[in-house]
C-alpha cells in the first residue's frame, strides 16, 4: 500500500538502480570518476518522496527497507599514481604538470586506454642528436650536386637557370654543412673532448663567426664575385676599428683566455696594488673585485692576464708569517715549544698543518734572536688579525713563564724589570689590594692578604687565549683577580671545521659601540629618551645581558619588547669573575689547564698560589 501511494513500488527501486548503475557505467566509460547522486529522482522516488529522497511508506516500516548497497569511487590504477621514479625518457615532471591520457573525449581521440599517461618520447641525454641533423644535410648536399651535375648534360635543363639554380642551393647547402660540422669538430672534439672545457657561448659564436665568414669567401669566389675589393675594404675598416677599440679588444681575448684557462674563479682572492681583492664576478671584458674596505674595483681582463698574479684560491687555507724577538740567551727550542702551543690555541688556525717556529738570526748588539713562525690560516681574510693576535700573545707567554722582553742594553735594569703593579689590571692596584677586596671580611684580612700576595705568582692572558699555566704549577691552586673567563664550549683544531670559530675580541664591537647600537634600536621604540634610559641603565648593570634585559621594559609593549630583544642578539654565557678559584689538570696534549677549561673573555689576571695555602683564602668573594 505504501509502494503503491509512493508511484512505484519494488520494480520501480530497481529500475531506479539499473539506471543509476547505467549512468555509473557510461561514465566509468567516458573515462570520468562516478559521483553518487543524491537528488530525489535518481533513487526511486516519486511524487511522494520525502525531503531525504525515501518514499514515506519505506521510512514507517525501517525493517521492510531494502539496503542498497553503497557505491564508492573505483580505485585509482596503478598507472594513474604519481611516479616516484623518473621514465627512461629523461622526463621527470610533477604529476600536475602532465596530461593525462584516456581521460574525457581528448582522452578517446587520442586512443589512450583508461587510467594511462601518455609520455611523450625524448631522446637519451648522451644521444648525440646534431649527428642525425648533420646526416641529412650532407645526404642533401649529395642530392642536389648529383642533380646539377645530371642537369648539366640534360638536353633542356643544361645550361638553364635549373642547372645554375641547382648548383646554387648545392654551394650553399655544402657551405652550412661545413660551418656546422666544422663548429662541431672545433668545439665537440677540440674543446670537450680533447681539453676537457665546455665551450661557452662567446667561444661558440666566435667559432661560428670565423667558419662562416670563411665559407662565405669561398662561396662568393666559386660564384664568380670578385672579393678582393670587399677584402680590402673590410681590412682598411678593421684596422681602423681595432686600434680604436685596442684596449677593449685586449681585454676581450684576455677574458676570452681566461674563462678556457679556467684558473681564476670568483670567490678566490688575487693581490692587486699590494691588497687582497675577492672577485666577485668574472665577465668578459673586465672581473668585479671587492676590497678589504668594502670598495668596488673594476679589473681590465688585459691587466689580469698580462701581469703577475699572486692568487689564493677561496675556501683554502693561506700561509702566515709572523716575526718576533727572543732573549739570546734562552734556548732556541724552548721558544719554539712555547710559541708552537700559543699558535695552536687559535681555533683560526689550520692545525692539520705543521706549525713552524724557525731562527732566523741573532743580533750580538742587543742580545737577541729573531724568530719566524709560520702557519696557516683557514680563512684568508683573517690573516692580518691571526698575525696581530700572535704578536700579542708573544708578550703574555714571556710574562707567564719569566722571560724578559728583549730591550736595548741602553736601559738600565729598573727600567727593563717588569713591574706586576703597573701590568695589573684593572687601575694598576698591587696584588695586595685587589685580593683584600675578594676575601671574607674579618680581622686579619689584611695580613691575609699580603701574605697570600708574597707567596703567590702573577700570570696574565690574552683576552680569548685559553688559560695554560706553566709546568711549574701542577699542584697549585687558582684565583681569578681581574678579568672574565668562559667555560670552553667551542670546538677548536680539527673541530673547527664543523662549526666556525668565533671572530677574535678585536673583531667584535666594544663597550660603547654595544650600547651606542643599543640606543639607536631602542629609539625606534621609545624615542630619544633611548639614549638616556641606556646611560642610566648601563651604570647598574653588571653585564650585557643584563642591561638589554634593562633597557627593554622601557617597551610597554611585549611583543615590541621581544621584537627589541631578538634584533639585539646579545647572548652571552655565564662567565667567572674576580674571586672564582680553580684547580689545574692535564689535558689530551699533556699540558696543565684549568679545571674545568677556561678561556679569557679579556685580559685575565690569575694568581697561583701553593696548594697548602688554599685554606688561607676561605670563602673569597665572587665579584662580577
């Protein structure tokens, strides 16, 4: 009753699924993914439907209901899945990007079978396809010779326009065989194959030029045209064109020279009135240079090729030589020792190469040795800061382990005497005074501290010099009077490689350039209140991170305020002030090092002291 007052019953369901599935299978057809439709019409309904496509009869009586089976999507075929793997013909494309074949009418015109993608062939990539070409030309050149020269004893045709229209095309057709296959041999054989050189354009077209200018000669002789006029135009105009354009036309071969010796690439470094360049493009009449300065310098090619170049090839380590006195009367290896091991602290420097600490000579008038040392630096352009940084440290070495500075014998001995008072950092205060200022208050904090001061020895280093103390401290115990040094994070020697060495203290900004950037950064935020919140915040802060921390809650705004942050980059490590106490300990190499390892921030002064007076100095102070 219910089928009845719905306009179809049973028969009509299932004349509604076969036309349904008819649908289904004329688009699966026509190559289109089925779609489940879901309007009314297509599942059976008549005009009694309900608003959900099912008759009111079949939703009063949900068990009667026949379950009709869901229609998913066909599976996709395996040729239809995107390819991992790039086709034999070279063709590597994304899916996207190509047509698909057998799908829709373009698909049924074309013949593609369903679900398939059609690739369109190509040629391997050692497939030489100018031979083909070539072959045909010269098949050409045969034909139309063989033709002319037929025509010439044909009745009619001999003698005619034919015959000389045909032996016309064959002049011309023999002379572009002949550039093409005469360019193919000089830049195939000669450049490829026999030096190993990709020819590059400008070579090409010159190539091309030279044989087509030839066989354009020829052609015009064999067609009776007389070039000796032509030829001796164009040679009255080129001369008169080429010492206009001498030195253009110079540097053009040059650069010509240039890119087939391939001996200068850009990045390397060449050395040019006495300075370092680094050449940042290489074209072909002139090579961009860039000064230590920051200057721009354009090179005639001419001027590269025609002079002596001394090159450093980019990336690779460059030599450094660093010259230095010595007491004569200290043994020479004892200063090479020394001298060796400071050389080899500098992350900066090439360590898988032998560091040389030669004798150059002595001079009998001043008691003392010259020395050289000589190393290699891993960036070129550090050189000059790596042979400051040595001489620097030069002096620090002879200070830790006793060894005067050579000076002219015109000096009397107070005069030559280094005086720890007055090398002292920070204000030149005796030892004394700095270390009553580090112990625990109490009674008897003075005598403490000059005894400890008579007792103890004064070493000073080198701001990022790591701290080695001499073979006579093994069982002495540390304290830090001035100075910051870091616990040793950064990989040096060999590990250098990995990660780049941090740039040298006389690379980095100084105190006030710190904070005169910092106030310009803050002044985008704040305005020119800037300057004085980081004067006033710079007196109270006890180190860098510190005051960014400071001069940032000026910035109501917390994302502003962590955008000021970010843009400072002002990270720095804990570092142990005046009063951190430290024992010593071997290292891999057999040398006596802090423990745990320490470098100097700037300039470090250590007192070593016996260990059995370590109790004297209690709890000292940790200032800074």
């Amino acid at each position: 009753m219910g089928d009845e007052r719905g306009g179809g019953g049973p028969g009509a369901h299932r004349a509604g699924d076969a036309g349904a599935e008819g649908l289904a299978g004329a688009g699966r057809r026509a190559g289109a993914r089925p779609r489940r439709d879901l309007r009314p019409g297509l599942c059976g309904a008549g005009a009694g439907a309900g608003p959900h496509g099912d008759p009111p009869a079949r939703r009063a009586q949900p068990r009667r209901r026949r379950r009709q089976p869901e229609r998913r999507p066909a599976p996709r075929p395996a040729a239809r899945r995107r390819r991992r793997d790039p086709p034999p013909g070279g063709i590597d494309r994304p899916a996207a990007h190509l047509p698909r074949q057998g799908h829709g009418p373009a698909g049924a015109r074309a013949g593609g079978a369903p679900g398939k993608r059609r690739l369109s062939p190509r040629a391997p990539a050692g497939q030489p396809g100018g031979f083909w070409a070539l072959a045909v030309l010269a098949t050409l050149c045969a034909g139309l010779w063989l033709l002319s020269w037929l025509a010439e004893d044909h009745l009619l045709l001999g003698g005619g326009p034919v015959q000389s229209g045909l032996r016309v095309a064959a002049t011309l057709s023999t002379a572009l065989l002949v550039v093409l296959g005469g360019g193919r041999a000089v830049l195939g054989l000669g450049l490829s194959a026999g030096l190993g050189v990709e020819p590059t354009g400008l070579q090409r077209a010159i190539a091309y030029s030279v044989l087509t200018f030839a066989a354009s000669a020829v052609v015009l002789a064999s067609l009776g045209f007389d070039i000796t006029a032509v030829l001796t135009t164009s040679a009255i105009l080129t001369a008169a064109v080429g010492l206009a354009l001498q030195p253009t036309l110079g540097s053009l071969i040059s650069g010509v020279a240039l890119h087939m010796d391939r001996v200068l690439h850009v990045g390397d470094a060449i050395v040019l009135d006495g300075q370092k360049v680094e050449i940042l493009r290489l074209d072909w009449r002139t090579a961009i240079a860039l000064r230590r300065d920051g200057a721009l310098i354009v090179i005639p090619n001419a001027r590269i090729c025609n002079e002596t170049v001394v090159m450093h090839r980019g990336g690779q380590p460059v030599r450094q030589d660093s010259h230095f006195p010595a007491p004569a009367s200290l043994p020479p290896q004892r200063i090479s020792d020394l001298v060796t091991a400071m050389i080899t602290d500098f992350p900066q420097v090439d360590v898988s190469r032998p560091v040389m600490v030669m004798l150059e000579g002595y001079e009998p008038g001043t008691a003392l040795a010259r020395y050289n040392a000589r190393y290699w630096v891993r960036n070129m352009w550090d050189g000059p800061e790596i042979g400051s940084e040595v001489l620097r440290r030069v002096w620090y070495v002879y200070q830790r382990h006793g060894i005067p500075w050579p000076v002219s014998r015109l000096y009397g001995a107070g005069q030559r005497a280094v005086d720890e008072v007055a090398v002292l950092a920070p204000g030149g205060r005796p030892v004394a005074e700095t270390l009553a200022m580090l112990l625990p208050p109490g009674p008897d904090r003075e005598a403490r501290a000059r005894r400890l001061a008579e007792a103890g020895r004064l070493l000073l280093f080198a701001p990022d010099e790591r701290l080695i103390l001499p073979e006579a401290h093994a069982e002495a115990c540390c304290l830090l009077l001035a100075g910051h040094a870091l616990a040793e994070t950064e990989g040096a020697g060999m590990l250098a490689e990995v990660s780049p060495p941090p740039p040298l203290r006389l690379q980095r900004l100084g105190r006030a350039a710190t904070l005169r950037r910092m106030a310009d950064a803050l002044a985008r935020h704040i305005g020119p209140y800037a300057e004085h919140a980081v004067r006033q915040a710079a007196a109270r802060s006890a180190s860098l991170a510190e005051l960014c921390r400071d001069v940032a809650e000026e910035i109501p705004d917390p994302a502003r305020r962590a955008a000021f942050l970010a843009g400072l980059d002002t990270a720095e490590e804990a570092a142990h002030g005046p009063g951190h106490r430290f024992r010593v300990c071997r290292d891999a190499a057999g040398r006596l090092v802090s423990d745990p390892p320490l470098r100097a921030v700037d300039e470090v002064a250590v007192l070593v002291l016996p260990g059995a007076m370590e109790g004297l100095l209690g709890r000292a102070a940790r200032a800074g």
